[in-house]
C-alpha cells in the first residue's frame, strides 16, 4: 500500500518509535509499529478482511460523522483512522492514515 499521513504529527507518531513511546502506552506502540510494517507489506486493504492474522485489527467502517472511515485496533482502547482512497498507484491502493487515539479518552 502507499502510505500517506493527514498531517506531521500523525507521521512522526507513525515513523518514529522513540516519539510514539513517549505519547502512547508501550504495549500500543508495539502494535502500531507492527501495523505499519504490516500496512506496507500489503498491496491492497482488503486484506485486512480477508487473512486471519490480520482480522485481530478488527478493521471496520465507522458510521456517522466519520462515515468512510476505517478503523483499525490496535488495543481495547487505542485505534488507527485510515481513509482509503479510491485511485490506486499501480496494484496498490492508497491510504491515509488520519489519527492514532485513545478511543475510549481513558
């Protein structure tokens, strides 16, 4: 997939392993550092439907306000806001990753 950020700070949270630790929980920024190994790994999204390592992530549209939303977990409470954009770069699709937060605000 090609990666794209909604902003700094979302990128830096996502790229940088020594920033992401001092603003999220160990455990999460483990999980995330996974998830973006794994997000580039992959050509299309779809497969985070279809594979059962990759089902733990729990990917699901949101409704309402952020309806075309997807969300992915990456703990009970924390989650990762991605869009994905309908043009592609090849075989790939192309997300933006929109917010890494604490869903619950716990």
């Amino acid at each position: 997939m090609v990666i794209e950020f909604a902003n700094k700070r979302v990128e830096r949270i996502c790229n940088d392993a020594n920033y992401a630790r001092q603003r999220l929980p160990l455990n999460v920024c483990n999980s995330l550092q996974i998830l973006m190994v794994r997000l580039a790994s992959y050509e299309t999204f779809d497969c985070f439907y279809k594979f059962a390592v990759l089902k733990k992530y729990r990917a699901h549209e949101l409704k309402g306000e952020k309806k075309g939303i997807i969300s992915l977990s990456l703990d009970y409470s924390y989650r990762m806001e991605v869009k994905i954009k309908v043009e592609k770069i090849g075989n790939q699709d192309i997300i933006t990753i929109l917010e890494v937060s604490n869903h619950y605000g716990d």
